[in-house]
C-alpha cells in the first residue's frame, strides 16, 4: 500500500501531556483543512483496543516484559493494517498517542534488557516508522502524580513506581538523540498553549 500522508507520534512518560497535544494539533490540523485521524496506542483499531485491557489493566505482576511485547507489537500490526495504513494511504495525516518508540524505552530499556527483541520483532512485522515524533519531556514526580490522580483504573504502569517513570524518562531522551531525524524533545512543563503552539510550529501550521 503506498503512503502519502504524515504520520506523526508522540510519546513521553505517564501523565506528560501527551494526549492533551496530540488532540490540540489535530484540532490545529482539521482547522487547517485535510482529513486527520487521531489514533492511540495500544488500542486505535477494535482488536488492538481489546488487547488494550489486557496490558493497561490488573496488577504490574500481570505480565512479563517478554509477553508484553508480543502483546504490544500484536496490537501494533492491527492498528497499522486496520488504521494507520489505509488513513495514509488515501493521504490523511495520521495523529498517534504513542506508537512502536514505547515499546522501545517501556520493554526494551527500562523492563529489562530487551532492544533486541523489540527491535526484531520491530523488523519482522511492523517495518513503519513515523515522519515525526514529538516527545514529551518532564519531572516524573510531576507527572506522575498527575497520571495516578486521573484514577482511570489503567495504572498497571503507573503502580511500576517513581523509579520506573525516572528511568522512562532517560530512556525516551535517549531516544532522541538515537533518532535525531525524525524526533522533536519538548519541555512539558510549561503552559498548555505554550507547548501546543510549539508543536504546531513544528509542523508548519499555526496554533488557534
Ligand atoms: P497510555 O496510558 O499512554 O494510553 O498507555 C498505556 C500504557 O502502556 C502506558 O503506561 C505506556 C504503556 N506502553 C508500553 O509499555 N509499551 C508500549 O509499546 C505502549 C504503546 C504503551
């Protein structure tokens, strides 16, 4: 299937704001004209939101890094055939709320010693990588308290602890450098509109 649209991502520990910009600059973009989907990860597709429940939800325990990457990337391939793909495809600009670089920092640096698999595994049944990446950064003290206060019973990986969320942190900075191409490292903890007019910037369109 030949891609024409943009495919854009962000990504960043729990409670960084994520979700929040991504959603300001497919607002931006629809203002804009040109169709945007805005999609999630894991879920964005009925069967890969299925799979969602069992990875966001139940106790830390619940899987190892070495199940939840088969689970995350079966969630992957379904998103990519049944969304992202053909949006690209008839050129609309596909919006994720994280993609393939959280399984890379989440199970392959800060679960274990795992890049390789993922990486593999990556190569074998993903093979797509995003135009660009916006990664939020921030204090995982702040953030985290920010993502267990929303109490949206889909902490398992909130409940890995302060620890956890500090050694995301460096891994998604360390990502930024390892892809410097298509990443974009953001300061997160200034105003909302701030951050959103920066992105938009980002993508040659104006923020409201
Ligand atoms: P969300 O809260 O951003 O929707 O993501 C759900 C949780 O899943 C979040 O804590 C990050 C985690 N996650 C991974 O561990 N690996 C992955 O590949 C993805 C996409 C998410």
């Amino acid at each position: 299937m030949a891609e024409r649209g943009r495919f854009v991502t962000f990504e960043g520990i729990d409670g960084s704001g994520k979700s929040t910009q991504a959603r300001r600059l497919a607002d931006t973009l629809r203002a804009a004209g040109g169709e945007v989907v805005l999609t999630r990860e894991p879920g964005g597709s009925p069967g890969a939101e299925e799979i969602r429940r069992l990875l966001v939800e139940g106790p830390p325990e619940r899987w190892s890094a070495e199940t939840e990457i088969l689970l995350f990337t079966a969630a992957r391939r379904d998103h990519l055939e049944k969304t992202v793909l053909p949006a690209l495809a008839r050129g609309a600009t596909v919006i994720s709320d994280r993609f393939a670089d959280s399984t890379r920092v989440y199970q392959g640096a800060a679960r274990g010693e795992l890049r390789g698999l993922v990486d593999a595994l990556h190569a074998q049944v993903i093979g797509h990588e995003p135009d660009l990446t916006f990664i939020l950064d921030m204090d995982p003290d702040a953030s985290l308290a920010r993502g267990l206060a929303r109490q949206s019973g889909e902490d398992r990986f909130e409940e890995f602890g302060a620890g956890f969320q500090a050694r995301l942190r460096d891994g998604f900075r360390a990502l930024a450098s390892e892809f410097p191409g298509r990443c974009r490292l953001i300061d997160a903890a200034r105003p909302e509109a701030e951050i959103a007019a920066e992105i938009a910037k980002l993508c040659g369109a104006e923020a409201p």
